[in-house]
C-alpha cells in the first residue's frame, strides 16, 4: 500500500479540516499517481473535498465510526477489520492512503511507498503525518529538484520501507 501527501518542515498536513496550501503542481502529481486506482480517506478527509463529493476516476473508501454514514459513489467502511476485508480486493500497489491524520496513523505500518510533498515551510497547523524521518524503516529512495510555487520552496520525495 502507498501513503501520498504534502507536509510541511514539521510534518504538518493540515488546519480545520483543510489542507495547509494547494499548490497545482502537487495536486496535478496527486491526481496523475491516484486516478485510477484506490484511495482510502478518513470521514473528514472527503467532506473537505469541493462539495464533499468523492474523487473522480478512482475507487473511494471512506472509513467513519458512523453506522448510518453513507455516500454516493464511495464504499464505506466503519472498523479497520471491515476495511482491511474490502482492501483484499485489490492489489496493494493500487491502494492509496490520502488521509487524514488518524487514517495516516492507523496505516502507516502496514504501507511499503510513501509519496510526499515537502514544502519548506511551517504553517499554523492542527493534523499531522506521521515522521517517517523518525523511523528508522523508512528511507528516501527517490527526490525531486528543488520545485517552486511563488515564494514557496518544495520537493517531491518517494519514501519505501526498508524490508
């Protein structure tokens, strides 16, 4: 499984429910990777979205602890055992985890690639992606050039977990 997201200096992804910054091309980046395939997302994560409505072009799980939550075109999941039965149906290497910080959480340890944004910056923030600078099983096998936005400075990092 792959975890994809942008993070800022302090591995920051978010605030109020909203991303820290959109930059186009990390969103043209996360498009490109995610269409197509799987993404799993927190509750909070798709109502963020424009109009709380799933991604285009990709299957969407949502996990809720809410019995009654339901969405037009999204499987909805409500434990990590009902999640992990729906994710058998599809290969690991077209899973996508997208967030947020508690869905990060629960499965960074069971993912091998990491896509992450880095900008060079440190916003105001309340979620966070787990340090995987921090772990010791994850290491940086592929980077960008130096990307900018404005007057933002970012990077484009691959991370694979050591075997």
């Amino acid at each position: 499984m792959n975890l994809i997201a942008a993070v800022d200096k302090n591995w920051a992804i978010g605030k109020n429910n909203q991303l820290l910054v959109r930059i186009p091309m990390d969103q043209k980046f996360f498009r490109e990777t995610t269409t197509g395939k799987v993404v799993v997302m927190g509750r909070k994560t798709l109502e963020s979205f424009p109009g709380g409505v799933p991604l285009k072009n990709r299957t969407n799980i949502v996990m809720t602890h809410n019995p009654n939550y339901q969405v037009k075109d999204a499987i909805v999941v409500h434990s990590m055992d009902e999640l992990h039965e729906e994710l058998k149906k599809y290969p690991s290497e077209d899973i996508y985890v997208i967030g947020g910080e508690k869905i990060y959480e629960q499965l960074v340890d069971e993912c091998d690639v990491a896509h992450i944004t880095k900008i060079d910056f440190a916003y105001d923030a309340d979620a966070y992606f787990p340090n995987l600078d921090e772990k010791e099983e994850w290491k940086v096998t592929a980077d960008s050039e130096e990307q900018t936005y404005f007057d933002l400075i970012f990077y484009f990092y691959k991370y694979e977990k050591v075997k």
